[in-house]
C-alpha cells in the first residue's frame, strides 16, 4: 500500500476494504444517524439548506441514503435528490434501503461530479470532505453544479475538538493522536475550514455552526467515536501494545462510575451561490 493511501481512512475507499469491514462501517453509519446528537448535526443542517418544494437536491457521499431519503420528504413529489457516492457497495447498500421516494442513486466522485453546471437547486455534503484528497476542488465541483442562488450546506467534524473527561487525559492524548490519520482522517480541522473554503469562493448569506456534540456514556460514545468503539477490529488501532487494553478498562470504569464524557464539534455550513460563485 503506498503510504499516502495509509494515511486515508478507511470512508475515503469503502470498496477497498475488506467485505467485513464495509459492512460493518455501513452499519455504523446507520446507527450514527439514529444517534439523538447527528439528529441534532442533521436538524441543523437542514434548517441551513431549507430546501424548497421541487427542488432538486445533491447529496454527495450521500452513504446509506437516510439523509437523500429525508431531503426527498422535503422536497415533495415534484423534487428530486440524487444521492451520489464514491463506493459501489455503498449504492448497492442505499438502493436496498430505497423506500420508493424520488431519489436517484449514482455512483461518483465529489470531486469530478458527472453533472453539468448549475443543473441542482441545492446541495447536501456531510461528514465526506474531511476523507477526500483535496476538499478545495470538492467544494467547487459542488458549487459548480449549483445554480445561482442555490444553497449548498457542507457539514465536517472537528477532530480536533475532541476531547474527554472521567478518563486519564494522557492516555486519552494517546489515543485519540493514534486515531488521527487511521480511523479519523489526517485533517483534524475540516469542519471548522469550511466557512473560510466557501467565503473563498465568493458564497453569499454564509452561515456557520458549530454543534458540539456531547456523549455522557461509552456507549452513546461508541456510535460515533470510533476509539471508543469496542467493536472496531483491534488491527485497526495502530496504539503500542497494551495501549487499548488499558483504555477501555478506563473507559468502563468511568462509565461505572457514571462520570465518563466526550464531546466532538461537527460544523454546519452553508452558503448561497451568487453571481461570483
Ligand atoms: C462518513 S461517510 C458519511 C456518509 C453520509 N454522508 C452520512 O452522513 O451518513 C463518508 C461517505 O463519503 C463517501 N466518499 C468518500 N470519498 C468520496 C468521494 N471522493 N466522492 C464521493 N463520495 C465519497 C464514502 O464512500 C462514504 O459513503
């Protein structure tokens, strides 16, 4: 493996991994969406969007398809969405789960989208730029796509905000700088990134929200932390020997002791295109 695609996470190339582990990260998107604190990331978001009645809507890296699912809803019988993703299980995955809405599944790169310009009324981009080689050409490929006076909402995590109570912090530190550039992505900061990225490209009506998530028990942590997940596969960590034996041993003592806390700022941001974008 070249070492440029170690440093990628595993979302970054779906189809890449072995079966197991697609299926298992699948699984962890699905449950990731039914966690109360994405809800929360998502309510925001599509507050941000505010999609119209007969819009048609991208959702890039758009996963199992929940969210295209939920835009489609807002968008009515008159709308579409397409849902768009690099991985081709992924799709296979989404169109299993299709419940008959107006979404259309594609395979495809966000960052050389196969659609032509200012062809969508808004676009949808969650927790995918933070994997992607080059978020910059990302955005303007979705900005691209967006017609004037379109809305695109990027949503990123802040993995460098993460941080935890009730546990060592050193060893906290530990774990969390082995993650980074494994099981969270190199780019620590992508959410906090996106306003400057869409200012950049002369977005108009730009809002941007942290919403910091907050986790009072391993096991709400564990949906969407993966260092907390017990279930990761142990040849994923990259820790020294011992290292997560004795992290999860903290973990569930502090969740004993009721006093274990962790807290992830994921960042909605949107903007409208204008006549410079
Ligand atoms: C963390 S998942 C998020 C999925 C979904 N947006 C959600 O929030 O549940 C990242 C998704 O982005 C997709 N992805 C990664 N790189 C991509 C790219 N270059 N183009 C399109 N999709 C990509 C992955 O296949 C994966 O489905």
């Amino acid at each position: 493996m070249e070492p440029a695609q170690m440093e990628r996470t595993p979302f970054a190339d779906l189809d890449r991994q072995p079966r197991e582990m697609t299926a298992m990260l699948l699984a962890a998107l699905e449950t990731m969406g039914r966690h109360p604190e994405i809800r929360r990331v998502r309510r925001t978001a599509m507050d941000a969007l505010h999609p119209a009645d007969g819009w048609r809507v991208l959702d890039a890296g758009s996963g199992a398809g929940d969210v295209a699912r939920w835009i489609a809803t807002e968008v009515g019988p008159t709308g579409e969405v397409i849902a768009l993703d690099y991985s081709a299980a992924t799709i296979a995955a989404a169109i299993e789960r299709h419940d008959g809405s107006n979404v259309r599944y594609t395979t495809g790169d966000v960052s050389s989208i196969d659609l032509p310009s200012a062809s969508v009324d808004g676009v949808w981009c969650e927790r995918v730029l933070q994997h992607v080689e080059d978020a910059d050409r990302a955005i303007a490929e979705l900005v691209r796509v967006t017609r004037p006076g379109g809305r695109v909402c990027l949503i990123d995590t802040d993995w460098s905000s993460l941080a935890f109570d009730g546990v060592p912090a050193r060893l906290a530190g530990t774990v969390v700088a082995d993650m980074h550039g494994r099981l969270t992505p190199k780019q620590v900061d992508m959410g906090r990134t996106l306003r400057r990225r869409l200012v950049g490209l002369g977005l108009e009506d730009i809002s941007a929200t942290p919403v910091t998530c907050v986790f009072g028990d391993p096991a709400s942590a564990a949906v969407v932390l993966p260092m907390v997940n017990p279930m990761v596969p142990e040849q994923a960590w990259r820790s020294a020997p011992g290292v997560r034996e004795k992290w999860f041993a903290q973990v569930d003592e502090a969740g004993a002791r009721g006093d274990f806390l962790a807290i992830l700022t994921i960042w909605v941001v949107a903007g409208t295109t204008g006549s410079k974008a």
